[in-house]
C-alpha cells in the first residue's frame, strides 16, 4: 500500500526532527556521559559522536527522500510544507523535553501555536487560488500572453497578450 502525500510528509517531519536531535547529541556532553557509561577507553567517546554523525546524515537523507514523496503526491506544495513543518516542530519540542530535559513553557507554546496556525493560514490560500486563476504561457508565437483558467482549464476567453513592443521600446 502505498503512502498518501500527509503520511509521507509526516514522516519527513518526524525524520527531519531525529535529524536535528541526532546533530545535536553530535556536539553535546550528554554523549561524552552516555560514552563514559559505555566504556572509559578513550576512543569510545569519538566512535559515539561519529555513530550519532551517521545517523544525523542518513536521517537527513531518508527525511528529503519522504519530502520529494510527499511532494509528488500531493496537490499543494504548500500543504505539503505545512504538514511537515508542524510534524517537525511537535516531534522536536517532545525529544527536546525527553532527551535534553528542555522545559516547554507556555510562552514557548504559544509561540509553536502562532507559527503552526500562520502556516495554515497561509496554507489555505492555496485553497483560494485552486478556484481559478492566471497561467502565464510563453512562446516565440505569443509572446507575453495570460490565459485566465478556471479549475477544469477552461478559458474564460479574457487575458493579456502583448506582441513585445513594450518591452522592445524599454530596451529590454
């Protein structure tokens, strides 16, 4: 079965916030701890940060491949961002907390809260431009010409065409 462009971009989402906690747990102490409970041989410690660096760039890799997934399936690049951003931002303020002891405070909270819904809004404007608009089209026969579609592609028989002499006469 396969996924839809929301799971996909979920995914990204989830992949590309175990990214940042990996490149984080690259450069913290809480890998020189966790180093130090597996093994005081000092060549454990670097062993760690360069596992941690692999799955920082393999979780990088796998959170693009689902991005491009979910971009090809779905019918809004908008969305599509939407989605895997607050994925991201949810799954990063939980691993921040569970891992690194970080304190969500509600200002903090508010704040995910004001860009999550600023992304919807902005989101929703795709919904508005799907109901019809204008598609440039160009070619050496019409040059600078604007169709005006609605959904289903059909022209409203308004437009723009200009022959280049404006753009001639401004030296363009």
């Amino acid at each position: 079965m396969a996924l839809s462009w929301l799971h996909l971009s979920i995914l990204s989402g989830l992949c590309a916030a175990t990214n940042g906690l990996f490149a984080k747990l690259t450069t913290t102490s809480l890998t020189s701890s966790l180093a130090g409970h597996i093994s005081t041989h000092p060549f454990v410690e670097p062993v760690v940060r360069a596992a941690f660096f692999g799955l920082n760039l393999l979780f990088n890799a796998v959170m693009w491949t689902f991005f491009t997934a979910a971009l090809k399936r779905g019918d809004s690049a908008t969305r599509v961002s939407v989605v895997n951003t607050a994925a991201n931002f949810m799954a990063t303020a939980l691993f921040g907390a569970m891992v690194f002891s970080e304190k969500l405070t509600p200002t903090w909270c508010a704040g995910a809260a004001l860009l999550v819904g600023g992304s919807v809004v902005i989101s929703r404007r795709d919904d508005d431009k799907e109901q019809g608009g204008y598609e440039a089209v160009a070619s050496e026969e019409m040059e600078g010409t604007i169709v005006d579609e609605d959904a289903e592609g059909r022209s409203s028989g308004s437009g723009y065409e200009d022959d280049g002499e404006a753009r001639r006469r401004s030296g363009l």
